[in-house]
C-alpha cells in the first residue's frame, strides 16, 4: 500500500510540473510578438508534449485508484509571478522568452531526476518517466540552443 501511495505522490507532483510547462508554455506564446512565429510553434508543440505527458501519468494514477491533481505546484506559480515582474523591466523580446523557457526546462529535468530516485518505483513507472524525462531533455536542449544563438 505504501508503494502505492508513494508512487502516485510521485506521479501527482510529475502530473502538476507538466501543467506548469503547459501554462508556461501559454504564457511565453503570448508574450511573443507575430515575427516570433517560430517559437509560438515551436511552444505550442511543447504544450502538446505536456499534455500527451501528463494524459499517461494520469492513466497510472487512476490504475492505482488514487486521485489526480489538476492544480499546478506552488513552484510554478512562484516562476510565472517572477517571469511576470521580470519582463515588466525586460520587455517581451525573443532572448527573454528563451531564459524564462529555460529556467522553467530545468525546473521539470530536476523534477523528473527527484522521481527517479525514488527506490521504490515499479520497474513499469519508472520506464515511463525515464522516457518522459528523456524526451523533455531534447525538448530543454532546444531551447538552450535557441537561447545561445541569440546573444
């Protein structure tokens, strides 16, 4: 039973780091200009991994009967109020969207890293996040890559 709770506290906490991307993601889409047709693509793209992410962690949480969580971490909230003042002093421009996206990027692989080294993770779980982890590390990747070819 405790395997059961653990892992869905788990899986709960990985549920609410997507919907912070997903409205992170929303946020920085609009914060962009139409130039930036780009990366409102590219984001909407991300918004959809999310979503896809957090449809399979739910599907584990329901299989173990437990609820789902549908808010987003106080974390989260705390980074979108920050990007929030921080681009009343920056503006909205492309490099600023990026370092936000960043930031966010390696809140969810710290995120993700924390689940994994939880020992008592079923081998079934613990594939799915791993492989969830894995995809949004090319997803942080790219937008480190974007991020440098601006300055």
């Amino acid at each position: 039973m405790k395997t059961t709770t653990v892992t869905s506290e788990i899986l709960n906490d990985l549920v609410q780091i997507n919907n912070d991307r997903i409205a992170g993601y929303e946020k920085a889409r609009k914060e962009l200009t139409d130039a930036d047709a780009d990366l409102k693509s590219l984001f909407l793209n991300m918004i959809e991994e999310s979503q896809k992410y957090k449809m399979a962690l739910a599907t584990e949480i329901a299989a173990s009967g437990e609820d789902i969580e549908t808010g987003t971490t106080t974390s989260g909230k705390i980074y979108r109020g920050w990007m929030d003042v921080k681009a009343l002093f920056t503006g909205h421009d492309r490099q600023t969207v990026l370092n936000n996206c960043e930031f966010g990027e390696d809140a969810a692989q710290n995120a993700y890293k924390s689940a994994l080294e939880e020992e008592e993770l079923p081998a079934n779980i613990r594939a799915l996040i791993s492989d969830q982890k894995a995809s949004l590390r090319t997803s942080h990747d790219e937008i480190k890559r974007l991020r440098d070819s601006q300055a």
